[in-house]
C-alpha cells in the first residue's frame, strides 16, 4: 500500500491482474461494511 499504483488509483499505469482483485476486494469490503454498519436499519 506504499506505491499509489498497487492499490488501483491510477488506470493510466495498469498493474496485471492486482489491479482487478483489487477493485474486486474494494467492492466486496465496502458492500460487507455497508450491510454491517446500516443492518439494523435495513432489517
């Protein structure tokens, strides 16, 4: 988490295949955190 690049910040410099699980992992983690955070409103 150092180098900017590694995380996905800039598409301009695409890292290979990191590049994808990473945004993947940001989705699922910021999904999770939502349903964690607001499940006692939802439900």
């Amino acid at each position: 988490m150092n180098d900017p690049n590694e995380m996905g910040l800039f598409p301009n410099e695409p890292k290979g295949p990191r590049n994808g699980c990473f945004i993947i992992f940001a989705v699922l983690a910021a999904t999770a955190l939502f349903f964690w955070l607001f499940q006692d409103a939802l439900f």
